[in-house]
C-alpha cells in the first residue's frame, strides 16, 4: 500500500523538521516512523547514537495531532527520562515523566495532565508502569480512545541472554494482553540472535515488522592485545593515543570487581590523569556527582564497572578501555559503543588475560543457574573469546556476529598492522594426539592442565597415578611455555578443534575440527612468535 505510507511519511518528515529541526530522516527511520505512526508494532534494533529516540518521538507527535492520544515511554533510567524529557520540552513538545523521583504532589499533578490529554509523551520506569494503580489510569485513557502509542527502550532489558537483564521488563507483556490494539515498539542497541528472540517472545511482539540497521561505527578503532601488566598498559596508551600538552582526553576504563576500579583510579590520578571512580558500592549522590562531572567537564576518565554507562550520552568520549573482559560480545559492544557518538574518531581498546577467561568461566560455573543456562553463558562467551584471538579484522568478526556481513576495515589493529603469524600445525597436532591417547589409555578425558603437564614432561602426582609418564607424548613439547601451549590451545578451542566439556570438569575431548588438522591439510596459526623455553622465568598473572 504505498499511498498511505507516502503520505504518512510526508508528515513524519513535516514533523521532523518542524519540531525537531531535521531535514531528513536517517537509515531506517523512515520506513520504522512511517510504521509504527500507522499503527503496526516494531522492533528496533539499531547501534548507539543512531537515532533510536526520533523512532517513537516522531510518532508520538504525528499520532497524538491525529487525536489518538498518549504515548508511554519506558525507560529503566531516570537520568535518561529527564534529559530526554527537557529536551523535548524545550522543542516544545508536552511531554513530562513518571518516576521515584517526583513527589507524590508532583506525581499527581502529571497523572492528572495525562488524564485531560495535555501529555504527548509520557516517561515511566518499568515498576511505575505496571502498578495495579498506573494500569487502571491507562484503562481509563485506553476505553476513549485516548492510548495512542507504547515505546519500550532498551527492550534487551526484558531479555536475561541480554547483559543487562531487569527482571521489572518482564512485567510489561501486560501491556500487550491489556491493551491489545495499541501498537508497541521496542528498541535495543544490541541483540544477537538469542536475546532478540528472547524480546519477541517475552514481549510478545511475534507480530511485529523487525528493522536492523547496521551495527558498524566506523569511527571506533578496535585493538585487543594480551594482557601483560594491565595497568601500566594502560597508561601507556593513554599517554601515546589520548594525551597532548593541553591535557587528555574524556574516555572510561572497564573493570571487573568495584576494589579494581578504585586502585585503577587512584593510580591514574597519581599519574597526574584526572580520574573518578564509578560502581555500585558508592552512594547515590557520590554516583551522580561523578557522573554528572563526567558529562559536564573535559578530559575527565571514568573508571567504572558495567553498573556506568547505560543511557549516558556524552559525544566526545575518545576512548573505552577494557581492563577485565566483559562477559559476551553484546556486552563488549555496547561498552565500547560509548566511545566516538560525535562519528570522531575514538579507540575501544582492551587486554585480556588467560586469568579473565579463568575468571570469567568461572562466575559461570560457580552461579546458580541452570545448566542449560550456564551452557548459553559460555557459548557466548567463547565468541568473545574468538574475537579476542582473532588474527583477522575484528569488525569482520564483530557485526558478524550481529548477523552482519562486512568487508575487512582498515581500522583495527589486526587490520592496520596483520599480526605475523607463526605455523604451529606440528604443535597443534601435538596437542590433539595427545589428548586422544590419553582418553585411549585412560579410558577418561583430562582437563588442560595435566593435558600441559604431559605435554612438557612434568612428574606429578597424576602423572605417576596414570602412568602418562609412559606415553609417546609424555614429554614431547618441553620446548615450548605453557603460556604458549595455552594459546595454542584456546585457539583450538576456538576453532572447534577441541570441545571443553564444561559439565565434566572441564575436560578435553577432540572435536569436529580436529580431523583436518590431524589428517588433513588443515594448518594452525599462531600470533606469537614461538618464546624461548621459560620454565625458569618467573611466571606472570597467568
Ligand atoms: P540512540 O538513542 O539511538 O543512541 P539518539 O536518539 O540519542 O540515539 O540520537 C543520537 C543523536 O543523533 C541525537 O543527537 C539526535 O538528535 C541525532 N539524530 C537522530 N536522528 C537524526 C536525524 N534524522 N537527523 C539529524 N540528527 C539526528
Ligand atoms: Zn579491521
């Protein structure tokens, strides 16, 4: 039907211009606006910074001129809801929010403007949103035809394979079996495949028309380097990428536990960087201080863990580093999504260790969740991991995970210089034969650890208990670190050669891949130069 659409898409552009001062909608916007202003259900998946806001607020206008009323906002952050809210009424749009913020006078008030129809927009926290109470006010708004429109932001929230799971998402599929004929969109910046099919279950929105915009920001440099001592790695980059006399630039630090985020951030001080601490553990006023610090002044580095950054929007943020890794590539995404929104050029820059890759398999194995549950957890996180050992462009591999495809970039660092890379078939097959005999001489499957030690020939307890001191591979890699042997062995688990079973203790069993290097004429590669033989070095964190 393709009047209609033309003509509603003549008065979002009216609109747009009108009120938002735009000549011309950007990507998708069209077609998602045209849309969801007809009333049809939508999911948005587009990246930071892409416009997501304009997706709902140009319908809402265009709908509510049309008399069909109010549209609910949901959004799970309150500083977001105000500065969107003072944004659009300084475009002169009605529009006002609902949330733990107000006082129970000013909460009334705007309850009763949204029952006389002065509202256009209105902003609710999930929990406000489904109160027996709240409901009841949009029953009464519903039954005259005075409920136009629900915008769900941030609907990965909803998902519990998204990395920022809120259970109050949950709550809100009441909107669709309460309010069945009003149309709903909901947008996230990230979703892999799991999570948004996890959004249109939750939400029911099996209806709805999806629109996928790209999720490439060009102007981000990815660099992923192993992690040696991380924080004077750290300070290294910031110095030689985002320092000039006139003082540094903005950026945010990443790390895993709330104790690392205040040693990082006195550290950067004493090295004469501004920086200030973010995380859970500090109290409400001191967050907003620093983040309101960050926001409005320069140059400022914000040490964090992932409880910063959802919702802030500060355009000339450089550079996002990452000292611990994050769980999953959504996560990974969208942490580094905060750096460059302005499309300057910005660095997501991160070291990772064996000891995040302990770590992190770790908090899976040790929470509480169901196995099949803990079975996804590591499944996403090895894509991260294979994104790390990468040889090959990472944005490649990045939007290809997002379903993607994608030509090599020039801009990340595998890109700008291609790691040398190191024929290491001969110790591939190493490895792998040895893990076959043993399970053959054992009748049971061992995990890397020993695995290792036979490789290079070390006597233990085990060794003696099994006799693998008497098999062929005993002893046939002494030449090589286990660092490198542990290398060697996370990209044969990458490259599904080796499968860890995660429910048996880790163990190592040969996997699909195997046959063709074993066999075939498949041939490993390795980044590293082959190291000297170490065993007297000292060892490093991992
Ligand atoms: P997101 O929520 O997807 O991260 P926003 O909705 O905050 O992105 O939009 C990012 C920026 O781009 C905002 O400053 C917004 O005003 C601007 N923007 C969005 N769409 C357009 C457009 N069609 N033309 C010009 N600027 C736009
Ligand atoms: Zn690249």
């Amino acid at each position: 039907d393709v009047a209609p659409e033309g003509e509603t898409l003549e008065t979002c552009a009216g609109v747009l211009q009108e009120v938002f001062g735009y000549d011309a909608f950007r990507g998708p916007q069209a077609q998602i606006v045209s849309h969801v202003s007809e009333g049809g259900d939508a999911l948005v998946l587009m990246p930071t910074g892409g416009g997501k806001s304009l997706c709902y607020q140009v319908p809402a206008i265009v709908r509510e001129r049309a008399g069909q009323g109010l549209t609910v906002v949901v959004s799970p952050l309150i500083a977001l809801m105000h500065d969107q809210v003072g944004a659009l009424l300084e475009a002169g749009v009605a529009a006002a929010f609902l949330n733990s913020s107000l006082s129970l006078e000013d909460a009334q008030r705007v309850e009763k403007e949204m029952l006389r129809g002065e509202i256009t927009l209105l902003y609710a926290a999930p929990e406000r949103l489904t109160t027996p109470r709240f409901l009841a006010l949009l029953d009464s708004l519903h039954e005259r035809g005075k409920l136009s429109l629900f915008a769900i932001d941030e609907a990965h929230c909803v998902s519990q394979w998204g990395h920022d799971f809120r259970p109050e998402y949950r709550g809100l599929v009441v909107l669709h079996e309460r309010f069945a004929g009003v149309p709903r969109v909901a947008l996230t910046a990230t979703a892999d495949d799991l999570t948004r099919a996890d959004i249109v279950e939750r939400l029911q929105l099996e209806e709805a028309r999806t629109f996928i915009s790209s999720f490439d920001r060009p102007n981000i440099r990815y660099t992923i380097v192993e992690k040696k001592d991380g924080t004077q790695q750290l300070l290294r980059f910031i110095r030689d990428e985002h320092s000039s006399p006139q003082g540094h630039d903005a950026g945010i630090v990443y790390c895993q536990s709330r104790k690392r985020v205040e040693e990082v951030a006195g550290m950067l001080c004493e090295a004469g960087f501004n920086a200030l601490p973010y995380h859970a553990g500090l109290d409400a006023a001191k967050r907003l201080n620093h983040q309101d610090r960050f926001l409005r002044e320069e140059g400022l580095i914000m040490v964090a863990t992932i409880a910063f950054g959802m919702g802030i929007d500060k355009p000339d943020v450089r550079f996002v580093a990452h000292l611990d890794m994050p769980k999953n590539i959504e996560g990974y995404y969208q942490e580094t999504g905060r750096a460059g929104r302005d499309g300057e050029a910005a660095n997501a820059w991160m070291v990772y260790g064996l000891q995040d890759v302990v770590n992190q398999r770790r908090m899976i194995d040790e929470s509480p969740a169901a196995d099949e549950f803990k079975q996804v957890l590591r499944g996403k996180l090895d894509a991260l991991l294979t994104l790390a050992e990468a040889s090959d462009c990472r944005r490649v591999r990045l939007l290809g995970y997002f379903g993607e495809a994608s030509e090599p970039c020039g801009n990340c660092d595998n890109c700008i210089k291609p790691p040398e890379l190191h024929d290491a078939t001969e110790a591939a097959r190493k490895v792998l034969s040895c893990i076959y005999r043993v399970q053959q001489a054992s009748g049971t499957a061992f995990g890397s650890g020993h695995i290792m030690d036979i490789l290079r020939g070390k006597q233990t307890d085990k060794m003696a208990q099994y006799a693998h001191d008497k098999l062929s591979t005993f002893g046939i890699g002494a030449d090589w670190s286990e660092t490198q042997w542990r290398a060697l062995l996370r990209q044969l688990v990458a490259r599904e050669a080796v499968h860890v079973d995660a429910a048996h203790f880790n163990t190592l069993h040969l996997a699909e891949g195997a046959r063709a290097i074993l066999k075939g004429g498949a041939q490993v590669w390795m980044k590293q130069p082959s190291e000297k033989p170490s065993r007297s070095r000292s060892r490093g964190s991992s």
